[in-house]
C-alpha cells in the first residue's frame, strides 16, 4: 500500500471505537516477535501536555546523541506526525513502509476473535514499537492515547513516567471522579520505575504516592523536587526561563512556543531526561538543552500558523485545554477582537467547553472536523445557543455565530469577515485535517479568495 491508502485504511479503522483491552496489542506484539521489549521506554500521561512533553524530551534526548523516537497522538494534518524520529516526524514512505509489516499479523488478529478488530491506535502504537524496533532506537518516549491501564501504549513497560495534569476525561470509560480518572492513569507505573509529577492536586497525589509504594518504584514532585524557577513571558517569541531540575539547574533557557503551561512542560521533560540520562551515567548538558530549543515548535498547540492575518491553531480538546486556550487568547490578545472557529467531538464535554469558548469569541463560526467522532455542527450550534441562554451577562457572548460545514470553509470565511488586527482562531478537536497544512500554505501566497 502507498501512504493515502494506509491513511485511508487508518481512517476506516476509526468505527472500531475505543476498546479498554490489553488483549489485541499484547497479541500482536507477540506476534511481530515483541518488539517492545528492546527499546527502553518512557510514559507521557495525563489530561493535558502529554504531546509537548513528549516531544521536548524526545528533543532534549536526541540532542544527547541518544537515538530517540516519540509517538504522541492525535495528529493534526497527516498521520506521519503521530512518529517523530531522531530529529523529526517520519516519511510518509516510511510510515506505509511499517504499516506494510505489520498487515499480515493485524489480519490475522481481526480473524481471531479477540473482541473484535484492532482498532487505529492500536494498530498505530504497535506500528511504534516495530518501527523503533527496526531503526535501531535506545529509547521511544509514547504518549498515552486515554487513561493508562488499558491504553495501548501500557503493553510496554516504562523505567520513567512523566504525569502532567489529571482533570475529567472521557468518564464514560474511565471513571466519574478526578481520583477514578487517577487511579487509571496510576496503572502505568511500573517496578522500580521513576516518575514525574507536574500536578498538585492532592487526590491525585495520594493515589499516586499509593502505587509508588506498591511498585517500589521512585516519586519526583514539582516544586519540590523540580520546578520553573524564573520565567519571563517574551510575547508571541515564547519564554525565557531558568529550571531547578533534579540534578543541577538550568538558566536562560528560550523556549519559542506559546502558551503559559509550556514552561511546565518543559521542566517536567528536562527532569524525566536526567533521570533517564542518569541510567546512562550521564547528565544534562545546558548547552545542548538550550541550543536544540531555538527552533522548538509543537504543531497545533496554540501555534502560530499565520502572522498577517493573524490565525492560531490550539488543539484544545477537552474542558481544562479549553480554559488554558481562553487564558492565553486574553493574555496574549485582550484588546483585539477574536473570531473563533470551534469543531468539538461528541464523546467529549462539549457543554463545559462551549460555555467558556463563548466567553472569549466576538465572533464565533460553528462547525466540524469531518472526523466520524465529531459532533456535527447542526447539533453544536443547537448546544451552543442552549448555553448562551443561560448567560445572565449578554455582553460577553458573541454578537454574531455562523454555522459552516468544515473548517477549511469556515477559515476562507472568517478571513472574509475579519478585520485588519482582529484574531482568528482555531480551536476544539482538530483532528484529522489533511487539508489544513496545504491550506495554510495557499493562503500565504495570497491564494483565499
């Protein structure tokens, strides 16, 4: 198969759903000869950060001259984002290459009975472990797709584990409570393995303290074992920031990429890089951290795709990336008007997320990801118009709401309506859009008519 007809394939695969199981990956791994027991492994978790931590520890590594692979999910353009190789993200020959290896073994995994088909990310994270199997790679750095316990990725064992934040998610699978939603992503931990914290909630810190003691295995806080120790906010050029790490500290570090949580981010993926250097019996070097964040950026994490017009892509997919989105868009633009190009999937808290987006849109355009788990934009609009009758204060609502099919039509519309200074933004589940990186590309040369 040539790369469209594997992403076609990959797309197909998305009626299978979400499955809370072990029992495909485990089995077709074996099959494939269990690559993932011949890299050494590190877990991102978490609600929110995952993929920027991932891939600024992927980063940090690979500038050690380790041979170093990520996986992160979802993607937003292509699926050749969701594998990130030694400096970066797979060709897409590479990637059918893989694909193309492993499609005996998941035909023989959908004939056998296992609760039904594999499903894409399934598929997708035992393509990861091949892959880094096959290029040689000591250390692949994965991001958990949901949860932990019955992630795909959880088939593997980590020697360290970086949590960022644990906020409600997908409690339809994994629980009703912050402390459920912990308790599952808890189950990544493994023996003796090292973990990372970025949180300060105390529910979840007494259930992770809990299964540390059960595993043996080593907690690391921040704030106190690790922390930002000065940041400065550089405006739309990123930060400029000193870290305590665990080791030794770290100053006048410039991280390009913006957002008030990358700083965190950024010191949870320097902490897990000394404690995975220390295994080597190396350290940190300050000169190759700073010098391979010059030219850092993470795609569709409030990323400035456009500078005139000004348009900005944030992959905010649930409620808690939501409000970090409406905090940075009032703090970094708080006196322009701000059009707002929402999509959202179903399976999500769309209700929490509408209500804050409203909030910060003078203009908000309705629609969809063209994604099978998006909710279509008839529906998002019917919700969205129900929350705003809620608002007792009508003045921070939008003055106007459109509703328009996808978000490629929806951007050549919000650039017919904007004004010179005014902010377009696109934000929710984007997911899946193998148009928006070509598009982009037209309208720079002036092409949106």
């Amino acid at each position: 198969m040539d790369f469209a007809e594997v992403s076609k394939y990959l797309d197909d695969c998305l009626i299978f759903g979400i499955k809370p199981s072990l029992i495909r990956i485990n089995k077709i791994l074996e099959l494939l000869g269990d690559p993932h027991k011949n890299t050494d492994f590190i877990h991102i978790v978490g609600t929110n950060g995952k993929t920027s931590t991932a891939l600024m520890l992927a980063d940090i590594l690979y500038r050690h001259s380790i041979s170093t692979a990520c996986h992160i999910s979802p993607h937003i353009d292509s699926y050749t984002e969701r594998f990130w190789i030694n400096g970066g993200h797979i060709p897409e020959k590479r990637f059918a290459g893989i694909f193309e290896e492993i499609y005996p073994d998941i035909e023989r995994i959908n004939k056998m009975g296992l609760g039904g088909p594999i499903t894409q990310f399934e598929i997708i994270t035992a393509m990861s472990f091949k892959l880094a199997e096959t290029e040689d790679i000591r250390v692949m750095v994965s991001e958990a797709g949901m949860g932990g316990r019955w992630d795909a990725t959880n088939a593997a064992d980590a020697i360290l584990v970086g949590f960022t934040g644990v906020s409600l998610e997908h409690t339809d699978i994994l629980g009703d409570t912050v402390e459920e939603i912990a308790a599952e992503k808890a189950e990544v931990i493994k023996n003796n393995s090292g973990v990372a914290v970025l949180t300060g909630d105390r529910r979840v810190l007494e259930i992770l303290n809990k299964k540390v003691k059960q595993k043996n295995a080593r907690l690391f806080l921040s704030g106190r074992d690790f922390k930002v120790a000065r940041v400065q906010n550089m405006g739309l050029k990123g930060w400029d920031l000193d870290i305590s790490g665990i080791k030794r500290d770290y100053n006048n570090i410039g991280l390009p990429v913006l957002g008030d949580y990358q700083p965190l981010n950024l010191s949870l993926a320097v902490a897990l890089a000394e404690l995975y250097l220390d295994t080597l019996g190396r350290e940190l070097d300050q000169e190759r951290l700073t010098g391979g964040l010059d030219d850092f950026h993470i795609k569709g994490r409030f990323e400035i795709l456009m500078q005139q017009p000004a348009i900005i892509a944030d992959a905010a997919h649930n409620p808690e990336g939501i409000k970090n989105f409406v905090k940075n868009v009032n703090g970094y633009f708080k006196d322009r008007k701000i059009i707002v190009i929402f999509a959202v999937l179903k399976d999500k808290d769309y209700r929490s997320m509408i209500k804050d987006v409203v909030k910060v849109s003078d203009k908000l355009i309705l629609t969809s990801s063209l994604n099978s788990r998006s909710l279509g934009s008839e529906d998002l609009e019917s919700e969205t118009l129900r929350e705003m009758d809620h608002f007792k204060n009508k003045d921070q609502l939008p003055s106007d709401i459109y509703r328009i099919d996808n978000i490629e039509n929806s951007l050549r519309f919000a650039l017919k309506i904007s004004g010179t200074n005014d902010i377009i933004c696109i934000t929710g589940s984007i997911t899946n859009l193998e148009s928006l990186g070509s598009m982009v590309k037209r309208l720079k040369k002036g092409k949106h008519g």
